[in-house]
C-alpha cells in the first residue's frame, strides 16, 4: 500500500490537491494511505518553502503546484512498480 502525504496548512490549493488524489486513487482502485502534514516543522524537514507538497512512499515528487492529474498517475504507477509509460487513459 502507498503511502501518500499532502504538505500544507490546509489552503485552497492543498485541498484541491487532496481532492484530485482521493479520486484517481477511486477511479484507479490503488490502496493508499493519506496523510494530510500541516505542521510548519514536519513540511519542512521535506524542504518545502512552498505548498502543496505532494509526497509519495517519503519521495518528495511536487512543491507549490497542483500537478496535471495524469502525472500523479504516472507517479502512483511508479510508486507501485509498474514502468512509467503505463498510464491509463479512464
């Protein structure tokens, strides 16, 4: 199972990002844990001066930005060792 942490004090565009990552793990059937980090220390120790962070199995993969939905599948696919030109196209 993944391990899926959303860096943020809980602003719009943290949500928003949550939001996106609860439905592709829906519609793509990925079991995940979400972990949702809001204290300023924990985001830090990622070096994340800008949020939202997203952050796969402790792999630091976006900061201050809502990442394409399809790029989030891409990283889930990798995260779960399928090659990274499997991206489904639901």
């Amino acid at each position: 199972m993944l391990t899926i942490k959303i860096l943020g004090s809980g602003c719009a565009n943290c949500k928003k990002l949550e939001a996106i990552v609860r439905d592709i793990l829906a519609k793509e059937n990925i079991p995940a844990e979400i972990v949702k980090v809001t204290d300023y220390a924990d985001i830090m120790a990622y070096n994340v001066m800008s949020t939202p962070g997203l952050v796969v199995n402790e792999k630091l993969l976006a900061v201050g930005r809502i990442p394409a939905p399809v790029q989030i599948i891409q990283w889930l696919n990798e995260a779960q060792g399928k090659p990274s030109g499997m991206i489904p196209l639901n």
